[in-house]
C-alpha cells in the first residue's frame, strides 16, 4: 500500500512545557529530547514511526497489555508549529498507509480525477481527458498533437526537425578492460562507468563526422569485452538523402577501423581511454531509423497518424492536420471550427445571431429573419385559407338548415290538407298491401298469361312519350 494523503490523522501538540504529544487515535505519548532544538526556529518536524500505546502501569505491578484496538501509525510525519507556551496544535495533514484518496509526492497531494483540495478531500466531477489525454493527479497531460484543459483542441502545427535519423551498427573488441557480470546491468556502477568511458572514446573517433549523435550500447559480451553498439546518424533531410547516408556509411566504416587498427596494446599497456582488436571490427549496413514524416506520425499518435502531412513554412518544417490554418492543406470550414476526430477532421458549423450556417465546409447560410418572414408568410396564408373555410362553411350549414326547414314546413302544410308531399309519388296501381281485402297476387293473376307476338312488326319504330317531371318549389 502506497503513502496517500489522509487527513484523519492530526498531530495535535500540547503545552512545550510539558514536552509531549498525543496522537488523536490511540493516545500514544512520547517525550522528544529538545536539547538540541533552537527554539527560535520557526518549525520543528519530527517522525511518529513505529508509535505505539505506552503500557500503563496497574495497581499491584501489572501492566496493561498494549490495546489491540488502537490504530498503528507507521511511515507518518507530523509538524511541530514552534513556541515555547500555550496549547499548539498543527493543521498540516499526516501522510500514512491509510484508504485516503492521493498519494503524497514530497511536496504535494496527487488527487485522483474526481478529487480536489490540499487532501483530495472534495470530490468534482471527473475530468475526461480527450484524444489521448492522461490524467496526471493534477492535470491532463496531452499528446503532442493537442491542448486545452481537456485536451480538446488541436494545436496549429508541430515543428519537426529537418534531420533523417540513421544509424549503423558495429561490433568492436576492447582488450583494455576485464568482463564482469555487473556488466550486464545497466543500472549498476560498473555498466554506466563503462558506458561513460566507451561514449567518450567514441566522440573523439568520429569526430570528423557532423552527422555523428552519440552511440547506443546494446549489448556486451565475454571475450574481454565485445561490445555491439549503435552509431547514431542524423543527416540533413534534403532531396536524394538516401546517397548522403551511404556515404557517411562509409566514413563511419573507415574512421572506426583505422581507430581499431591503432588503439591497440603495447606492451599490455593502453595509451589511449580504449584498446580494441585490430581485427575484431565488424560494420554492418546503414539503416534508416526514422524520416521526417515518420516523426510527424509518431508526434501525431496512432490513432491520427492517417491525417498528418509534413509542409514547409517559414523555411521550416512543420507537421500539420487538415485543421492546421494558415497551410496549403488546410481545410477551410468558412463560418465554422474544425475539429480532429478519430474519424477524420470535421467542420463544426456555427451558429449566429443572425445566420445559421451548415455544409461539409459551412459554406451554405441562411438569415434567421428570411426563415422568420418565410415562416410567418405561411402561417398568415394558412389562417387564411382557414377562416376561408370557416365563412364558407358556416354559410353552407345555415342555407342547409333554411332549406330543411322550410321542406318541413310544407310537409306538414300537406299532411294537415290530405296531399302528397312535394316530390314523391304514390302509384296505386302497384301498392303492394297484403292488409286490403281486394288484394289478388299477380303470382295468381298471371300465372296461365301466355302474350301473342304474331300480329307485332319488328321493324316498326315504337314511340314512348317522355314524362314530364312536375318541379315543385320548396
């Protein structure tokens, strides 16, 4: 378990005179030699390490056991407010192996997100740090590629260095050093004493070559000390670079033979920092580590890598995103903000007093007061056709009711006098009443009825007169 900041434990301090503490959980007491102490010095700190309860003594010469429910303060630091009279009492938090929230740097308490305050004591909301961000007890800490407190906005652009990095890799033999064991830990005296000494001899036999950053030591071997290293290369990044390595290829090939060849025992004496084998010196082919576009990508991240290019302004080379302004391949979102997402760079189109703006590039506006008047001109026409209707409609309804009642009316001025009502007939001929004693079934009445065509023409036209249709008024 780690040191967190806890502010449940408080050093509190009593009377100097009485010259000891207590502890608000468990009561311990101690007594600190405070010969040496000056007591004009502001503060005294002092370590409350492995604490306990002081056994008490009993009547009859017992002593009572150290009580198990009293909490054990190990890896704790209290602080003493200085004075010589008066009750004092410090204010300034405890660090101990406890569930508080934070952890203690020295210095400061690192709240986790979520926390705040002097002791991570208050909680806010969690701060979700965007695009890559990480969450560093304090702050996000962003990727190279953004900024902001979230890490929510793209900065213009990132400069990178015109340099091509390369390296070779070569294999020596020092004879003027002993193998050890301890060698093989980087960490150990023995390794960075070694790597200190190698670094130095190699700086002054590649001397001659401005494209020479220092070597990397990758392994060491038995046989009294094989090293294999790196030679680290950074050429200018120029058009037709590719032949300029080779060529410092070739100078490193030279200079480290030559050097090799030279620094070699006399007399199991070395005259220089290092004595290699002569004939133990392997070089092997340049290889290309890192170009320029692939610095961009790896400054841009993994997840944006796919929308950076490299561009030239200012003599200076700088690797942007389509968000970048001010570049050729810049994208302009015309009334917008663009934005870099995992999904590529989008325009986010803004919204004005005045105008809404919308697009691929929130190229296309339209004025809020055309939509108002637009808007307003059709409901007007709406209403309009509405209340159209409505008189229209209205009038209908009461020409209906006039005429239905004036149909009325007539129809009981008939009914009073005996008289069919205006527009319907009654054909007695063919009143079909089964209640009339006169009543004979045309089954029965035609039933042996048999018509004689014989005496009909054909082609003799057959004129019907039309009836008349009597219209009364209503």
């Amino acid at each position: 378990m780690g040191m967190t900041c806890d502010p449940r434990y408080i050093v509190r301090g009593q009377n100097l005179k009485d010259d000891k503490f207590t502890l608000e959980k468990g009561y311990s007491h101690f007594r600190p030699n405070l010969q040496n102490v000056d007591p004009n010095a502001e503060g005294l700190t002092f370590s409350v390490a492995d604490f306990r309860p002081r056994p008490q003594a009993l009547r009859g010469g017992s002593v009572a056991p150290t009580s198990p429910s009293l909490p054990e303060i190990t890896g704790s630091t209290g602080v003493w407010d200085g004075g010589g009279s008066g009750p004092r009492e410090t204010r300034r938090p405890v660090t101990t192996e406890t569930d508080g929230h934070g952890s203690w740097d020295g210095k400061v308490c690192l709240c986790p997100n979520g926390f705040t305050g002097n002791l991570c004591q208050d909680r806010v909301p969690v701060v979700i740090c965007q695009n890559g961000g990480m969450w560093d007890g304090l702050k996000c800490q962003c990727p190279s590629l953004f900024y902001g407190p979230r890490c929510e906005d793209v900065v213009d652009s990132i400069e990178i260095e015109q340099t091509v990095s390369a390296s070779v890799e070569v294999t020596v033999t020092v004879t003027s050093k002993n193998y050890s064991e301890q060698l093989q830990d980087r960490q150990s005296d023995e390794f960075k004493e070694f790597n200190e000494t190698f670094t130095k001899q190699m700086a002054i036999i590649y001397a001659g070559i401005p494209e020479y950053d220092g070597v990397f030591i990758r392994e060491l071997r038995k046989g009294s000390i094989v090293v294999d290293y790196d030679v680290i290369l950074k050429a200018p990044y120029t058009e037709g670079y590719e032949n300029a390595l080779q060529n410092i290829s070739s100078n490193v090939r030279e200079k480290i033979q030559n050097a090799t060849a030279q620094q070699v025992l006399v007399d199991k004496n070395c005259n220089f920092l290092l004595c290699f084998n002569s004939t133990a010196t392997s070089v092997q082919n340049i290889s290309v580590t890192e170009t320029p576009e692939e610095a961009c990508q790896r400054e841009a991240g993994e997840d944006f890598a796919k929308y950076v290019t490299l561009e030239y302004k200012n003599d200076k080379l700088h690797c942007i995103t389509p968000c970048s302004s001010g570049y050729k391949a810049s994208l302009d979102c015309h009334y917008g903000k663009c934005q870099l997402q995992r999904s590529g760079p989008q325009c986010l189109c803004l919204t004005t007093d005045t105008h809404w703006y919308s697009g691929d590039t929130c190229d296309w506006g339209i004025q809020k007061s055309l939509v108002y008047g637009l808007v307003g001109a059709g409901v007007a026409v709406l209403l309009l056709i509405l209340v159209i209707l409505g008189v229209f409609s209205f009038r209908f309804r009461r020409e209906a009711n006039r005429q239905r009642s004036r149909v009325s009316q007539l129809q009981r001025w008939n009914e009073e006098e005996g008289r069919e009502s205006p527009g319907s007939f009654h054909n007695v001929g063919f009143d079909h009443n089964e209640e009339r004693e006169d009543y004979v079934h045309l089954d029965s009445m035609y039933s042996n009825f048999e018509a004689s065509l014989r005496h009909i023409n054909p082609e003799r036209k057959i004129q019907i007169q039309r009836p008349q249709v009597v219209m009364t008024s209503l």
